[in-house]
C-alpha cells in the first residue's frame, strides 16, 4: 500500500463497471440513509420496515445472542461485498496505493482483529452500546474505518519525508496512539459490562507488548512502505489487544462460573487441525512455486500480471519472449503467490473448522443460510446412502467438500486470469474477500470452540 505518484495513462483511467458499482453503493447508501431517517421521524413505509425485518433486527439478535442470517441480509452483503471490490479497487489506484501482495500481507493482521473481536462478542464482554459495530456488516465498517486512518496518517507521513534529510519516530509515535485510543475504547466497554467479574491486566499486558514491538519495528521499513507499516501496526496492535482481551475471559472467575470451560483436549484439537491444515496447504504450495516465481521475478516478470501497457487481448492474441518465458512456469509461479495459497488455504480452514465444529460439538450449528443448505443436502445424501459414521452424520462433510473444492476453483481462477495494469487493485481486493469469506471465518469457529462460546 505504498503510495506512488499517480501517472495519467489511459490504462489508468476507470472501468465502465466500476463507475456502475461506485454508482450502486451510492445508491445504496442513500437507501439505507433515507430509511433510518424515515423510522426516526416516525414514518410507517416499506423501506423501514425492510430494514428491520431482514437487517436491523438480526443484527440486534446477534449482539445480545446468537442470531442466523436470513436469504434477503446474505444476498445482500454479498451484493456490496462485491460492489466495494469493484470501487475500491478504482479509488485506491487513483490515490497510488501499492496493489502488490506485500499491501495483503500489510492487511492480514486486520483479518486477525476481525477474528478476535468477534469471538470477545460472542462471549458478551462488549457493553450493549460496542457490541453491535462487531456483529456484520458493522465489524467490516469499523475495520474499514481503522483502515482507512491508519493508511491516511502513513500517507501524510510519505508526503512529510520527502523533504526531511533524516528519518524521525513519527510513525512509531502515530502507531503507538492509534493503538492506545483502540486499548481505551474496547477496554472501558469491556470493563464497563463485566467490571470486576473480569481480570483485565492480560489486555494491558498485551498493549505494552503491541506498542513494545511498534518501536522495535524499524526493520519492517525495509519490506513495509509508511502506508503499510501504519496500517500492519494498527491492525497487529488492535488484535493484541482483543487476544488479551479473550485470555482475560479464559481465566475468569466469570468464565469459571458459567461452567463453559471445555476439557483441555477438547480446546487444543481442534486448533491443531483448523490452523495446522491449512499451514501445511501454505507451505506445500509456496514450496512448490517458490522457485519458479524467483525465476520469474528476475527478469521483471510476475505470472498473471501483464506488462504495462499491454491488455489481456493481446498478450492472448501475440506471441513474445517474454510470453515464452512465462507460460512453462505460470501454474507452478501462482501457487508462491501470498494472495493465491492464502485464499486456498482460507476456504480449506473454514471447511474444516465448520465440519469439527458441528460434527464434534453438539449444539453448534451453521448461521449462514447457504451454508445450511449445502449441510442439508449432506443430511439427504446420507439418508439415500445409509451414511451414519458419527464424522458425517451431520452432513457437514459436503459443506467440507464443497470448501475444498472452492479453494480449487480460486486457484484456478488466478492460474487462467491476466491482470492488466489497472486491475492490480481489483486482484488485490478479489484476495482479500477471499480471506474474509474464508479464513476469517474459519478462525472465528475455532475459537469460539476453543473457548466454548
């Protein structure tokens, strides 16, 4: 995500479908805007009571309890999810944001963030006022919001260096606050909802370790660019302090006395498989193309992305040397690729972790509607064909599969696609998404198993 001087190319210039979706989210927006301003002056009308019915109540429900989602909300999100890919992509390059994968590497630990401060809700330590803006689409909003701060201080910060003749510690100094104000914010809400049920000196130890290793981070300017140092520290820093947060609940006379504490085998399995598997899927497939990729990256070459200037037509339709070169090392390239085997591995995380959940503890079950009707269509399966093993009675093997099968179709996806020049950033959010529908909720199951919440 570091920020570059923008050039005005006219491969640069926007997509038509990206003008129709920035179009679309405003559209939406103003929808949404008008509804919530209808039911505020007390108007009875179809836009509100929508809203209610299908998003706003089941956003209540998952703040004070365990809501599902219902088809209209995940239709939806879907919609938007897709739609904020599109546009962002667009925004982003026009501001010169690095599209390579370190910026994904940059943004994991917001994956993390999300992760943890979603199972701190799901064990009802935020205060009623906190607790919604971590149930969805709330916690992707205020993730966004973390983002997109932390990315503007690393951009001021570029633009304040270029005329320094030393560098300083602003950038540790900025990262230190943002840090500090999200301990303050998460940390009285949590306080203020459990108070003295809950010890809360692993939350502090954790911010002294966040902020420790900000100072300490110096070596990160060598890989990280300020946009993305800034934005790595803030999202490592704020999943410190939720993981504090969650190691406080653990050790809880609360914890102790909801009798939720699960047998220690029971809590350290299913880490082992969720995170474990798809480390090995990691490794094996960076391993696997590690070399080609370097063979690639000599020549100035990267598998699946086009020269400049050059549209994805051409390098179809022509024949260069560069092609040559390419094409014998593209399948092997794209697999050491970060956002490609992260993604994979993500889906992979979330079928398993939802198959040991539902399978393994009783009483659990799928909240996502399509997800339900996959886990359905198991139960039929296993009807017509006499299955009754006690790993697949539940039919969550097929949802498994499918995962699977998925994260075979995401690198296929990568393997056959060429990304022109402006359509870095979209690749970039494409694997991103990935990770938000794949691995972060894979971690999310994990740990609420590990804490039996």
């Amino acid at each position: 995500m570091a920020a570059r001087r923008f050039v005005n190319n006219p491969l640069d210039e926007s997509h038509q479908y990206e003008k129709w979706a920035t179009n679309a989210l405003i559209s939406i927006f103003f929808l949404i805007f008008l509804g919530l301003g209808l039911e505020w002056a007390g108007v009875d009308n179809f836009l509100s009571e929508t809203m209610n019915q299908y998003f706003i109540d089941q956003i209540r429900g998952e703040s004070t309890g365990d809501s599902g989602y219902n088809a209209v909300n995940t239709a939806t999100y879907a919609v938007v999810l897709g739609l904020f890919v599109v546009s962002l992509s667009a925004w982003l390059r026009r501001l010169g944001i690095d599209p390579s994968d370190t910026s994904l590497i940059a943004l994991l630990p917001f994956i993390t963030w999300a992760v943890c401060g979603e199972v701190a809700e799901d064990a009802e330590m935020f205060g009623a006022g906190l607790a919604p803006y971590f149930v969805s689409p709330g916690i992707h909003f205020q993730a966004a919001f973390w983002v997109v701060s932390a990315g503007a201080i690393g951009i001021s910060l570029d633009r304040a260096e270029r005329g320094a003749l030393r560098p300083n510690k602003d950038l540790e100094v900025l990262a230190t606050g943002i840090i500090l104000l999200q301990f303050l914010i998460y940390t009285s809400s949590i306080s203020g909802n459990l108070g003295n049920q809950l010890s809360l000196w692993p939350m502090l130890l954790a911010v002294l370790v966040a902020i420790s290793f900000t100072w300490m981070s110096g070596a990160l300017s060598g890989v990280f660019s300020n946009v993305q140092r800034m934005v790595y520290l803030t999202g490592l820093g704020g999943t410190l302090i939720f993981f504090g947060a969650l190691v406080s609940y653990a050790i809880s006379d609360y914890y102790m006395v909801l009798g939720k504490v699960p047998p220690l085998t029971d809590r350290t399995w299913p880490l082992v498989v969720v995170i474990g598997a798809p480390l090995i899927v990691s490794y094996l497939m960076h391993s696997r193309g590690i070399e080609a990729a370097k063979e690639l990256s000599e020549q100035g070459l990267v598998a699946g992305i086009l020269p400049p200037g050059m549209t994805d037509e051409e390098y179809r339709e022509t024949s260069f040397p560069e092609k040559d070169i390419i094409e014998p090392l593209r399948s092997r390239a794209i697999m050491a690729q970060p956002l490609v085997f992260l993604a994979v591995a993500g889906q992979v995380m979330d079928g398993i972790a939802t198959w040991i959940g539902i399978d393994g503890f009783p009483g659990l079950g799928e909240k996502h509607v399509l997800s339900q009707r996959v886990i359905d269509a198991g139960l039929w399966t296993n009807e017509r064909l006499g299955i009754e093993h006690g790993l697949l009675d539940e039919g969550v093997w097929l949802f498994a599969l499918v995962k699977v099968a998925l994260a075979g179709a995401i690198f296929y996806v990568f393997y056959t696609l060429n990304f022109e020049r402006r359509e870095l950033h979209l690749r970039l959010l494409i694997g991103l998404a990935m990770l938000v529908v794949g691995m972060a909720p894979g971690l999310r199951d994990v740990g609420r198993l590990t804490l039996g919440v």
